[in-house]
C-alpha cells in the first residue's frame, strides 16, 4: 500500500512539473525499466526516493507524506 502511495504521489508530482519518465529516469539515475517497474507498484529502495527527491526539487518526506 505505501509502495502505491509513493508511486501516486512521484506521478502526480512528475504530471504537475511536466515531466517524463524518461527525464525522471536520466535525472535520479534509476534505469528508464526500473522505474518504470517500481511506478507500477513495485518498491522503492531509500536512496531511489532520495534520489528522485533530488530530481524532482522536493523533499522525501513530501513523497512519503501520507504513506
């Protein structure tokens, strides 16, 4: 379930900035298939939600938040 949370709010994040997977992809360093993957409900490493976080200009636990 929280794996499904963070997913939402990375996608809803990624819709608000218009940005793509494959920018997300190539700025947080995870693999286009990963994250891909990971976006459809499979599970976040901490330093992937970091990462992403990094990419994105926001904190993790603005990701996290409700998880």
């Amino acid at each position: 379930m929280a794996s499904e949370y963070l997913a939402a709010s990375i996608r809803a994040v990624l819709e608000e900035r218009e940005r793509s997977q494959a920018w997300l992809s190539r700025e947080s360093d995870i693999p286009r298939a990963s994250l891909a993957r990971k976006l459809a409900g499979g599970r976040f490493t901490v330093v992937e939600v970091a990462r992403i976080a990094q990419a994105l200009d926001v904190s993790p636990s603005d990701l996290l938040e409700g998880c």
